[in-house]
C-alpha cells in the first residue's frame, strides 16, 4: 500500500501539467456549477422569498382622509384575521418637473420614518440615505432611473405648489410590495399637499392566512368593517404585485441549464482525455511497475489516485471561486428581485463537488482500466518503438499539400491518435458553442429590448407616460397614475403633424391613441392602439402575415390569438360604443404592450365607432444620421403651444438582462478556458511522445519558429473542425433556448430576433475554434520548440 | 588549402556536478579532411560532435565553423547553420518512421524553403547515387539497417554541407552493412567532403579517415594526421 502511495505521489509529481490541467478543469467546472446552482436556486421563488424578507404587505390600503381618523385607522390594524398592520402614514400625490422643467411621471409619496425593522413592509435601502428632514425624498427603485443614470442627487421642483418647493433624491430604497413611489419625512407632507385638498392614509396590513384571492378579500372586508363607510379608497392585494412580478424569474432558467449541461460533458470530456493520455504516454512506466509485481488492480488504483488529488484540490478551489463569483451576481439579482441573499447554499456546494468528483472518478476508472489490461511485455515494449503505422496515409497526403513542411508535418499529427483528436474537436466544439451561443442570446434580447422602441422620438401630451424617459419594468405597463390630459383637437393634430413632417431629419411618424373593445368570448376590454400615418409599421417586427393596409385589417400579439383560438386570416367582430365591427387578422406582431392582448389597427378601422378620436401620441422614426435627442429638441418648440413635449424613447436594458448577458459572457468564458486547457494537455502530451522526432527534426535545422508552426498546425485542424461542429450546433442552441424563453412568456419571436448572425459573424465564430485551439496550444509549443535537442536525441 | 574551416578552441563542457564531458579542448580542422574521433564510451565523443553541430553550448572556450560563431547562437540562428552547413548521420539513423523515405530525405531541403518539387528531384538524385532509389515511396521500417543509414546518409547531404557529421555510422550494423557505409564515407571524402566521424571502429578510422583525433576523459590524448591507403 505504501509503494502504491509513493508511486501515485511520484506520478502527481512528474506528470505536472496534467496534475495543473485536470485541477484547473475540475475548479472550473465546481465552480460554474456552485455559480449555476446558487442562481438556479436564488431565481426559484424570488418573489416569495423576498415578500418573506421584507415583512411584505398582503394588503396595501388607501383612504380618504376626511372620511376617517388616524386613531380609526390604527384600530383597524386589529381587526380579525390582521396579524401585524404599519401606518397610518400620510400619502399625496405629486408632479414634479425636472432641471428642464420637463415633467416627470407623478409619484404616489408616502411619509413615513425609516422603516428598515418595520413589522410590515420593511422598506430596503439600496442607495444613498433615508430622508431625514424636508425636502428630502427617496425613490422607489421602478425602473425610472435608468442604470446608467444617478437618482442620488436630482432635484426636482413642484411648480402646481406655492412658492415652489424643490425635493432633492437622498435614497433609492426597494419595497417588493411596492407601496409607494417614493417616500418624505412624515412632517413633510402637508407642505407637499396642495392647499384645499386633504390628500390621503396609507395603511399597510398583513393577515394571518392571504394565500388565495378570497382570503385577502376577507381580510379587506374586516378591514372595511371596522372603518366608516367609504373611508377606503383604493387597495392592492399582494397577489396582484406577486403575478406582475412573475416572469422574468424564469428567463434564468433554461439558460443555466445549458450551460450546466455543457460545463458537465466537458469536464467528462476533458478529464477522461487527460487521464488516458496518461495512460498512453505511461505504458512503459506501467510495464515496470507490473513487471515489479503490480497488480492490475494496483495500477488503476495508481492512476485513479494520480487524478483524483488534483481533482480533489480543484473541487476545494472551485467552491471558493464558485462562491465569490456569486457574491456580485446574486447582488444583482438581488437587486431585481428584491430578495437579500447571501450566497452560499451548503447543499449546493456539497452536492456539486460530490457529483463532480465521483463524475471525475468515473471518467479516470474507465480511462485507466486500460492501463491495468494492458500486457506487461506490450507495456515494455511501447516505449521503445514509437507508435508508427498509424497515421501515415495522412502523412503522405498532407506532405503534398503546397503549405511549408513544417506545418504539412502538423497537419498529420492528429490522425496518428484519432480517438484523442475526436476528442479534443469535442472539447473546442463545446467551447465554440458556448460562445455562439453566448453571443446570440445576448443580441436576441437585445432584439427583444428594441422591440419596445416604437420610434426614435415620441411627441406626447404635457404628461409623459410613466417609464419614460429611462427605463422601463421589463414586464406589463405600469398604469399611469397622473391627471388625465384633456383630449386634442383635430385642429392641434393637423398642426402637430404638421410640425412633425415639417421637421428636417423625419422619416415617417405613427400618431396613436388608446381605444378599447370587447369581443364576445372574451371578458374585459380589448385595449386597440388606433393608428394614423405613414410610420406605424417599422416601430413593430412582424412573426408571420403582413402590416395592415386597409381599415378593417388589424395585427396582434401571440397571447391573442392563443386566448382566442385564432389565426392569421380569421375574421373577428368587436363592439365598440356599441357599434359592432368586423375586422380581419392579417398579420401576427411582437408586441407585449398590455401582455400583449393589445389590437394594433388604422384608426379609420373605428371610424364608425369613435369618429373623434385624435392621437394622443406620436412616435416619429428620424432618418438615419440624425439624432433622436437633437430632433427632439429642435422639435420641442414648434409643438409646445400645442401641449405637447417630446422625449426620446431611451428604453433602458433591464437589469434582468445585464445579468444574463454578464453571466453568459462568464460561462463561456469558462467552457472556453476548459476547452483550451484539453488542448493544452492534448499538445503537451503530443510533445512528449513526440520529444525524439522533435529532436531529429531540430538537428536537420527545423528553426524554434517552424517547430511552433507545427505544433500549432497539429491542432489547427481539430480547431477548425471544432469551430466548424461548434458553431452551428451554438446557433441550434441559441435559437431553441430563446424561442424556448419566448414560449414560456407566451410569445412568437420575430426573426429579427432569433436571425442575430450575419455570414460574416459565423464565420468569425467558426473560426472561433482556431483561436481556442491556438490559445491551448502557444504554450506547449514554446516549450516544444526549447526541448534541449542533444538531450532529446540521446533517448534512444 | 590550410584555412582552418573548424576551429575549437579551449572547449569546456559540464554536464550539472559531475566531472566535465569535455575539458580545454582545441581542435584546428581544414576543409577537405576527414577525421576520426576515437575513444572509449563516455569519453566525450558525443559531446563533441554535439557542439560542433550547435545542438549543445560549450561551458567555456569557442567553436567556430566557416566563420561562424556555433557558441554564439541562438536556437534559431542555429537551426538556420546547421540548415545550411552541417550534414548529420547516427548510430541509430533517426529517420522518420511515418514518412516515406524519399520524404525523410526531402526534408532537410523543404526546411529550408525549397519547393516540394524541386527537393523531390534532388531526393530523387541522391538516393540514386547512393544505390536505394528503389526504395523511394517505402517506410524506414521496412529497409535493412544498410540501407537505413544510406537514406540517413543521402537525408543529410540534400542540402549539400560544408560539413557531414557522423556519430558512430556503423555502430548499428553487421559487419557486410558497416563495410558497405565505410565505402560510402570513403568515396564522400574522396569526392572532396569534409566529414568528422566519431566511432570506436578502429577499421572505419583507418579505411576513411585522413586524420585521428583519440579523446580520453574528455581530453585530447592522441592527435594524428594519417596517410589513407586509396
Ligand atoms: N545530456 C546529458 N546530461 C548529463 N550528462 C551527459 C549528457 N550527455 C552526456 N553526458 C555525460 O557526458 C559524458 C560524455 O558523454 P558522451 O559525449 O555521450 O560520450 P561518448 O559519446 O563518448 O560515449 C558521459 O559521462 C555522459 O554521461
Ligand atoms: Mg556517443
């Protein structure tokens, strides 16, 4: 046992590179899997997780405060079934204007005194402070500052208020039960109350049972029982923040996925052609040890043991790694999802290194089992004449190839051990994937993002829509909260349009305004975006059918068709102010305004119905080379007289997406540095069996040069063959996940945002796996070319 | 014709702790000579021939061949010399076993940059004057021994050398296949190449070489020009 232990220890020692590799590919992949693992797990109910955190509020209550007292309103946290209430705090609703006096959607503004510990909704501070005296507010973290924009720090200005009062942004905090747009000091909010109104009370309950619908409506119902009559205004159930909230949680799924299951078969590929290389270049070791007397058993014990002490080591680096590569992540992801996660998840760790390390100890088994049949005299033998035979039709074919001898010498290497050069093309092919697939995720929801832009500039009312400027949730409109703007003129509209055609640099514009419809089978309103001008169909991608062109013709989103049962082609009657009007689906639209439930038609389609509708929104595409921000503001004065202002539409790129493209730029570069350290081992071995004829061929004057040439030139070939399997099978990938993710939102994608590669980048990235290949292979090769040629030769 | 072509001068080599392969030895060669290196195994021979061929680095003193500085050059500046200027012949051949003999012997040549084409015809010459053109298309493998070294022989003229370097050329043959690779040496000199052998055949040294050069513990202990019989 302790001759075993020194041979294992001696072969560790002496097989260095190997030992490095097989540790390194091993932490890589423990610590891709302890990341994936700890996401997968972070990304499983974050909402719930988080609303536990955070103490959320089951119901979030507005009343009127004429109607009830603050002493009524602190009973009422008593009511039955109320295990835990916060409030009454004061409410108002504000519209502020910004440092260019444009407006900014309004804010519901809560007072309230910092509220980290409070029973119910624990308000989380992500920037910059709580208020702490007047004129202070913090903001809710919506999405209205876009990432690469400061909230700390602006001031905006009350203009509706007596003398004008500013709020300067202190703290962007979360509330995952959203109860307010932003928060002051409670004394505050009288001052913020325009005078001869009474603004509002906020309370916040949380109920002992509010699983289901109905028991939060009977909880609302103690509520309001134990209040005057009508004192309550307005409420939101959690469940209603809880499915809006749902969705994006799931988009980290099927990509996590993927790459676990890449990062597996390479670990399994890579660590199963480091141990039979080892094999292969100890067979005369072998001979000797099994000449001394070493079992078969002993022998496979040996190498087993040479590849599970590095594993071993790598698997204890990788959870480090692993662990502190998560940290930032799951700060973001904390961040989208409001939850507070710390990181390490023991059972993560402990399952990933076990799995990894019996995977690894598999692999080595069946790799080494060959060396303990291997015949003793074969064993002996094999080191003395090289491996000769195999390979040299390709020799003789490549020696005919008119590239310099040194790299046609190359390009027969791998054709000597065609098992291993399979496997190594397997290895740069999963890396080439990776990154194919990498890179088209991250345009794909790219694509997705720029589908929300329906132009480059949007002329609208006084009021701008909620979400713009900056960014916007990634999921469902937020309703907008502020005054209802008085409806335009045909007058105004013929001169805003004017003005929009008049304009140097407009391409074409689509003047829209928000109709609604009902549809027998369907309950609800049907919302209709009701268009006029010769713009509105390149602010949409098309799935399949074609743009409307006449009225009676309209477009729509999947989840219509899905919840109506009905295809391109089909001829629906919708009601509308009572008049019935036949319209025919020609075109299916990406399209997730109002989760996609939205009708897209030529106003004229309702013109029985609703002869007056004017637009209330125009979204103008500006020719190439100009430029939104300067269009919109040369625009700005011709439209103001007209109670319009405009505003680029800057849809800002969630942080949803930022993480999953980080994370897949990380993954990838992972499968791509495994990769490149199969090939590093796969030419280090090579260079070892090759040591004698590297010598011959440096004493005929092969120059260090000419030797890198065709080491590099030995793997050029799997690299192209990798980057050749890799690159489609990653476009595969990309298109199956991404329709897969645009399924299980319940959408069809547009080409345009599953076609993200052009000829040119394909072939960049097939010729991706050259450049793993090369990568593994400069090292080994530098060494190659130094081998001390004298000494080389002497082993005969 | 008393230009010194290779000259040694004060020649150490150490290998790590042990004593040194080769000590304080000077060596003057003319172009046109054929000299035999002689001497027990481990006497340094080897080493010798190593440092003429730039495949190793004198611990001290210079070597220069053809005016050129061997001790001073690098990897690639050596490759390029021994490309251009030195033949080298082995014990134990050093063909390529996977490629045919014809692209063994083309090789030397293709390093260089010579065209495919062009080298196949010098190959082609080569092997036919030294009698195993016929096996042009065949594997290493499949020659004898003397014929092994023939090809290793033409391998190291392709890029015709100033000078052949030959480490103990028949110390892997019979008797009829070392007799046939002595005429070989003895018509190349004849023909006017310079070669240094290194053997501890005493009947090779008298038969081809013009002159003996005996080493003992890495010294030179016997230096001696020879009259060949023709
Ligand atoms: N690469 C080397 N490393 C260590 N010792 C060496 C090396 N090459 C040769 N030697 C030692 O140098 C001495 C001379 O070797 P060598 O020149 O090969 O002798 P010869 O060719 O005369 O038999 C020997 O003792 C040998 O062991
Ligand atoms: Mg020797």
């Amino acid at each position: 046992m302790s001759a075993l232990g020194r041979v294992v220890r001696s072969g560790v020692g002496r097989r260095r590179v190997q030992t490095i590799v097989i540790g390194l590919v091993v932490m890589i992949a423990v610590s891709a899997s302890v990341l994936g693992g700890t996401l997968l797990v972070a990304s499983n109910a974050p909402f719930d997780r988080a609303f536990a955190q955070q103490n959320g509020a089951h119901l979030t209550a507005q009343f009127d405060s004429t109607r009830t007292t603050a002493e009524q309103l602190t009973v009422s946290g008593h009511a039955s079934g109320v295990s835990a209430a916060a409030g009454p705090f004061r409410t108002v609703s504000i519209s502020p204007v910004d440092d260019k006096d444009r407006p900014v959607p309004p804010l519901t503004v809560v007072g309230r005194t910092r509220p980290d510990a409070a029973a119910v909704d624990a308000v989380k501070l992500i920037e910059g402070r709580w208020a702490t005296g007047s004129g202070e507010l913090v903001v809710l973290n919506d999405g209205r500052f876009p990432p690469d924009e400061r909230a700390v720090g602006t001031v905006w200005r009350l203009p509706d208020l007596p003398g004008s009062p500013t709020l300067t942004i202190v703290g962007v905090a979360r509330s995952i039960s959203a109860t307010a747009d932003g928060w002051v000091v409670p004394e505050q909010i009288a001052g913020l109350t325009t005078p001869g109104t009474a603004g509002g009370y906020q309370m916040l309950y949380r109920f002992a049972t509010a699983d289901t619908a109905g028991q939060v409506d009977t909880g609302r119902a103690a509520v309001r029982a134990a209040l005057p009559a009508d004192a309550l205004t307005a409420s939101r159930s959690w469940l209603t923040t809880r499915e809006e909230g749902a969705g994006d949680t799931a988009l980290l799924v099927p990509f996590l996925l993927a790459f676990g299951v890449l990062g597996l078969v390479m670990s399994v590929l890579i660590i199963g052609n480091v141990i039979a290389g080892a094999v292969s270049t100890g067979t005369r070791r072998i001979g000797i040890l099994k000449a001394l007397g070493f079992t078969p058993n002993q022998v496979v014990r040996a190498y087993l043991g040479q590849a599970l002490i590095p594993a071993l080591a790598g698997a204890a680096f990788g959870v480090v790694v692993g662990n502190a590569i998560s940290l930032p992540v799951l700060a973001l992801t904390n961040d989208i999802y409001g939850t507070s996660d710390s990181g390490v998840v023991l059972w993560v760790d402990a399952g990933v290194v076990a799995g990894t390390l019996t995977l690894a100890a598999v692999t080595a088994w069946v790799a080494a089992s060959r060396a303990g049949r291997l015949r003793t005299v074969d064993a002996l033998a094999v080191g003395r004449t090289p491996t000769a035979g195999r390979g040299q039709w390709a020799a003789r074919l490549t020696a005919r190839i008119p590239l310099p001898r040194p790299v046609t010498l190359g390009l027969a290497h791998p054709f000597a051990r065609p098992v291993r050069s399979a496997a190594i093309v397997a290895a740069i092919a999963f890396g080439a994937a990776a990154v194919t697939f990498s890179f088209g995720l991250a345009a794909s929801l790219t694509e997705v993002q720029a589908t929300a832009n329906h132009g480059d500039v949007v002329v609208g009312p006084g009021t701008p829509k909620p979400g713009t400027p900056g960014g916007r949730p990634v999921k469902g409109d937020r309703v907008p909260a502020g005054p209802t703007s008085t409806p335009r003129s045909a007058k105004e509209t013929a001169a805003i349009v004017k003005a929009i055609t008049a304009q140097a640099g407009t391409s074409g514009y689509c003047g829209v305004a928000d109709a609604e419809a009902t549809m027998a089978g369907l309950s609800g309103a049907l919302p209709i975006l009701a268009t006029t001008g010769d713009g509105c169909s390149s602010g949409y991608r098309m799935v399949s059918g074609t743009w409307y062109e006449k009225p009676g013709e309209i477009v729509v989103a999947t989840p219509f068709l899905t919840a109506t049962q009905t295809r391109i082609g089909d001829t629906v009657v919708l009601t509308d102010h009572g008049t019935q009007i036949a319209v025919r689906i020609v075109g299916e639209a990406f399209n997730d305004d109002h989760d996609g439930m939205q009708l897209l038609t030529a106003a004229a389609t309702l013109a029985a119905a609703e002869p007056d509708l004017e637009p209330e929104d125009f979204y103008i595409a500006v020719k190439d080379g100009t430029d939104p921000e300067a269009y919109a503001e040369a625009l700005e004065p011709e439209i103001q007289q007209f109670d319009a202002h405009t505003s680029t539409e800057n849809v800002g790129t969630p942080e949803v997406v930022l993480v999953i493209n980080a994370l897949t730029a990380l993954l990838s570069l992972m499968l791509v540095a495994v990769a490149a350290l199969g090939v590093l081992n796969t030419v280090v071995l090579q260079t070892r069996e090759r040591v004698h004829e590297i010598g011959i061929h440096k004493a005929l004057g092969m120059a260090p040069r000419q030797t890198i040439a065709m080491v590099i030139a030995s793997v050029a070939v799997a690299g192209l063959a990798g980057g050749a399997i890799g690159t489609p099978a990653g476009v595969f990938l990309q298109r199956m996940i991404v329709t897969e993710m645009g399924r299980g939102a319940g959408y069809h994608l547009p080409a345009s945002v599953l076609d993200v590669f052009g000829p040119v980048e394909l072939v960049l990235f097939g010729l991706g796996g050259i450049v793993i290949a090369v990568l593994g292979a400069l090292l080994p090769a530098g060494w190659a070319a130094r081998t001390r040629t004298a000494s080389a030769l002497r082993t005969e | 014709m008393t230009v010194p072509m290779i000259e040694l001068r004060d020649v150490t080599r150490r290998y790590g702790d042990g004593p040194p392969a080769l000590r304080d030895v000077s060596l003057t060669i003319t172009a046109g000579e054929a000299v035999a290196v002689l001497g027990p195994s481990g006497s340094g021979k080897s080493t010798l021939l190593n440092l003429v061929a730039g495949l190793d680095r004198p611990t001290g003193g210079t070597v220069t061949v053809d005016g050129v500085r061997v001790d001073e050059l690098g990897e690639a500046g050596s490759a390029r010399y021994r490309r251009e200027k030195i033949g080298m012949v082995f014990q134990f051949f050093n063909l390529l076993d996977d490629l045919t003999v014809a692209d063994n012997v083309m090789l030397p040549a293709q390093l260089t940059g010579m065209a495919r084409g062009a080298a196949h015809r010098r190959a082609t010459e080569l092997l036919g004057a030294l009698g195993v053109d016929r096996h042009a298309a065949a594997y290493p493998g499949r020659l004898s021994g003397g014929e092994r070294q023939r090809v290793a022989v033409a391998r190291a003229l392709v890029n015709r050398p100033a000078l052949l370097l030959a480490d103990e050329p028949t110390g892997a043959l019979d008797t009829a296949s070392g007799e046939d690779v002595k005429e070989l040496l003895r018509q190349l000199h004849a023909d006017g190449q310079t070669i240094i052998m290194v053997t501890h055949d005493l009947s090779l040294a008298t038969s081809c070489a013009t002159r003996t050069v005996q080493l003992v513990d890495g010294r030179v202990a016997v230096d001696t020009a020879m009259e060949t019989a023709r």
